[in-house]
C-alpha cells in the first residue's frame, strides 16, 4: 500500500499513525511545510520518503509533490491528514487522482452543519432544530418553534469557534448587525445536556470493528469563550442507547474504513439522544491516548492494521475511566504540580504542555489520569483545577 500522509508532524500524534502504517507494511509517503532534519526520529524513520513544501495551503505545490509520488511509486492508495482542517483539501487530491475515500462530491455532507442534519433525519436519530436564515428576519419562523437561548455558529467548521449563546431578543439583534459578512452562520435551538461521544473505526465494509465513549460535563462552547480548564472523561462502556445512535449515523453517511468521531447530547430535560456532530476523524484533545488508556490497547496500532490489512484485534473491554482535566495559565490553583504527583501519582498517566494553537479549548497544560471507578476521577479533577479563593 503506498500511503501518503498529509502533515504527518502535526499535530503531535500523527507520528503515532505514521509509524504503525509502517509497522504494517506500507510505503509512507509524507508531505510537509518543515525541513526534514526538524523532523522527531521516530518520524523520518516511519517514512520512506518526505517531500517538503513551502506551504500546506498551496495546492499547486500538494498537486505537484502528489504527482512526483506517483510517477516514483505507482498508484496512490491512501491519501489522509486524519485532521479536519484538511478535509476539503485531502477529498479534492483524492478526485484529482482517484484515490480511495471521501471525494469533493460528498465532502460538504461531513463539514457544514446544515447537510449533516439531513443525514441525522435519515439515521432517525433526533437532531438540533435549527436556522440557516441570513437576516434577521429570516429567522421569524424558527422563533414561533424555539425559545431562548440559541446558540449561533459557522455553518462550516470545526471546534467552538465563534459560537456563542444567545439569551434575548436584543442580544440577536446585536449578533446580526456585528456578525461577519462572509461567514455562514447556522442558529439552533440550545440543548441543556451533557456530551457523549461515539468514537472509533468502522472498516472497508462499513462494519464498526472498535467503539468506545467519552463524556463531557462542560460546555466547550463556554469553556472557550469563557478562557476556561476543559475536563471530559472516557467511559469504561458505550452505553446502548449512545451505540444504537452511533452505528445509525454512520450507515446514514455511509461512512467505511474511518476513524470516526460523533458528538451526542443526553437531554436534562427528558433524556433523549440528540445527534449534533458527525466528524471523519479521531476524536481530539488527547482523546486518542484516552481510549488507549481506558482499554490497555494501542489504537493507532489496529486503525493501521485496519487500513493495511482490514484486521482489528479484540473485542477491547473498558478496564478504567480515564479522565483529562487542564489548567489555564491565568488561573491561581491550589495545589501545585507536586502536590498532584504526591496524591495521585499512582493514577496519573500523562502530563504536558498543550500546543497553543489548541490551549483556548483544551488548556494551557494537561493531566490524563485513570481509575476503575468513576468518583475517583472527579476526586482528580476536582483536586487538580480547585482554585484559591480570593485569588
């Protein structure tokens, strides 16, 4: 298999990818915008060939260093960032040299907001209701059927950036008069829930081979907008009703040989499963390490195997909780990084800086922890961002 991975040094895990795709037996072939000598070993040792461009958003260049891969090797297989940001850009080198995967036809379907509703409808699972009006007026409608608060985001992309909650009438006449004139916006109905994610990989044939889940108690909307410590927990169970949800969506889209990364709400209200996101990707913010801790497995490895080989070992139970809980540089915490290694030591298993382009969301540093029972994770989390008073 000749596999040419796009970005394989960021983010900081793709190495992980690479190395096994290698370790399985492919050629991989990787396109980057850093010289190769600032490559990590494990990296330049995984590739058999590293082709350098001045910039990843430069087309023209992607074309040409695709081009030279195919006239030195053959064929192409596999052409992947596992990175959204680079959807649109892999599906269209995939068209342009007919390479397996998403191609531009159906690439929107999985990045703007408003053609992921039409598959939810189709998966009958119940979904946000929503506007995609463009004026104020426009949205009258949607008004007689929803109350505040809404919540208002780009119809095209990913993460919470510039999301925000609207709670009244003036504060959607204000979003409406300041808000960019080139960015699409979508406005939904807001759910008061919580986040259940269902993650894994769904092979060649559509078949999900691995799933597990992870639960958000917070807002990212609001832990970004507010510059606050995110925390989320993997689940040692995927929980019949998020399953059920899960493999729905992913028949409706059709999704086949993927990670795959889709976002849920439980209702407070009346504990319904509403789908929200779906996304062709592994799940981020070191939740990829999550599921390997969580279940004593190597997930890079068998999404490799997987791809080479359509093999995935297992089946995998949950043997821990794993949970993640980050800190913000701006915030006074009362105990310090000792104090944690001295309490929970035992329990910790990862520390580092976050990358700055991700620290508004996932934090400035961040812990990963793992227990068999669950109070014992919130007992970390609570001991990790409790904050002096008064500070």
């Amino acid at each position: 298999m000749n596999f040419v991975f796009f970005s394989p040094h960021f983010p900081q895990n793709s190495t992980e990818f690479c190395y096994h795709l290698h370790e399985q037996g492919a050629t991989v072939l990787g396109i980057g915008d850093v010289e190769y000598a600032h490559l990590e070993d494990k990296l330049t040792t995984s590739l058999t060939e590293y082709y350098k461009v001045g910039d990843l958003e430069n087309y023209d260049e992607i074309l040409r260093a695709v081009g030279y891969f195919t006239h030195k090797y053959g064929k192409i297989d596999r052409f992947e960032s596992l990175n959204e940001y680079w959807l649109e850009q892999d599906a269209s080198i995939r068209t342009d040299f007919n390479i397996y995967g998403t191609k531009t036809d159906f690439v929107y379907n999985l990045k703007q907001k408003s053609k992921m509703k039409e598959f939810f409808h189709k998966s009958g699972v119940s979904t946000v209701q929503f506007s995609t009006g463009t004026t104020r007026a426009d949205i009258d409608p949607f008004l007689q059927t929803v109350d505040f608060p809404l919540v208002v985001k780009p119809d095209l992309g990913s993460g919470a950036s510039m999301t925000y909650k609207i709670n009244n009438e003036q504060e959607l006449n204000d979003f409406f008069a300041t808000k960019p004139g080139d960015v699409a916006f979508i406005i939904e109905e807001f759910i008061d829930g919580i986040i259940l994610t269902y993650d894994g990989l769904v092979d060649i044939h559509g078949t999900v081979r691995f799933a597990t889940s992870h639960r958000f108690e917070q807002s990212v909307m609001d832990v970004v907008n507010n510059d606050d410590h995110l925390f989320y927990f993997c689940l040692k169970y995927v929980s019949p009703e998020v399953e059920q949800a899960g493999k729905s969506i992913l028949k409706a889209f059709d999704i086949r040989e993927r990670f795959f990364h889709i976002e849920l709400f439980k209702s407070n209200k009346d504990g319904r499963i509403i789908a929200l996101e779906v996304n062709m990707r592994p799940p981020g913010a070191w939740m990829t390490d999550a599921i390997n801790y969580t279940h004593d497995i190597d997930i890079y490895k068998e999404w490799a195997s997987m791809i080479v080989h359509n093999e995935v070992g297992g089946p995998y139970n949950g043997k821990y909780y794993t949970g993640y809980a980050s800190r913000k540089n701006h915030k006074t915490y009362t105990y310090s990084h000792e104090d944690i290694l001295a309490a929970f030591g035992a329990n910790i298993v990862h520390f580092n800086v976050i990358e700055e382009v991700f620290s508004r969301a996932s934090g400035n540093s961040a812990y990963q922890f793992r227990a068999e029972d669950l109070d014992k994770i919130r007992q970390i989390v609570h001991f990790i961002q409790q904050e002096e008073q008064g500070v």
